[in-house]
C-alpha cells in the first residue's frame, strides 16, 4: 500500500498494512480517521522526539505527536473496562500515552501540548483511542539543568 503524506509534500510512502494503528472511534474532530501510520524523522537529534500521526484515510490529516515525558509531564490514567475493551488491552506493558502538539495562536505561537485528551495505543494490539480527561492532573517534573 502508498499513501501521500500531503503535508510533508511526499507522494506514494510505501506503507506495510501490518504496522497501522486503527482508531475504533477515530480522533476528536476527525472521527472519521480511523486509520493511522506512525512516522520519525530519522536522524532527529532535538529535544523532544517529535512523531507523526499521519491518516492513512486522509492524506491532510497529520498530528504531530511526544511523549508525555520528554516535557517532563507524567500521567497516571485510568482507563475504564470499556476504554481497556475498545483497544484491546490485557496488559499496562502494551500501552504507550502520547500527546498531541501545537502551535498555539493565544500564547504567540508557541508549542503546546493537549495535556487534557492524550493518545493511548496499545503497541500489541496496534489499537488506539484518544482519551478524554475530566479532570486533568498532570505532575510536572522539573530536572536539575
């Protein structure tokens, strides 16, 4: 399978079916996505490692992606039997939290993370859903520099 990743102005990716995740129930806004390749630049050297969440439904459809913990955030997120049931998960090993980034216009465009709706995907079962939090409570972690 090719895709065209539109926003990095690349056409036929090649893209193996076995490495997409699936989104039962999409991304908020984008609930229609519900296929999606995770891409690196390779040779990345800054901090954070950004990823890319790239649909494969909708080649404009692309949503920049860290680890929760290269921002020095930490979560403990409780997944309900519905949420564990929906991406298949048996086993807290099998997940990885990731959060959406952004430019945000109101803090003079600088990068932000939505801390209140992370990304659960279940690395086994190659399933994921977007989370969203009522209340959110991340810990901030702050490193001696």
């Amino acid at each position: 399978m090719k895709i065209d990743i539109e926003r990095l102005g690349l056409k036929n990716v090649p893209v193996d079916p076995e490495t997409l995740f699936s989104f039962p129930e999409g991304i908020a806004g984008f609930e229609n996505c519900k296929r999606f390749k995770l891409f690196h630049e390779e040779g990345q050297s800054a901090a954070p490692t950004v990823f890319w969440l790239q649909s494969v439904d909708d080649g404009e459809v692309m949503f920049p992606i860290v680890a929760p913990e290269s921002l020095d955030i930490e979560y403990q997120i409780e997944l309900s039997d519905a949420d564990c049931a929906l991406i298949g998960l048996q086993s807290p090993e099998d997940v990885a939290v990731v959060l959406v980034v952004y430019r945000d216009p109101a803090a003079g465009g600088k990068i932000a993370a939505n801390t209140r709706s992370p990304v659960i995907l279940n690395l086994k079962t190659r399933l994921g859903m977007q989370k969203i939090l009522q209340d959110v409570h991340p810990t901030l972690l702050y490193r001696a520099r």
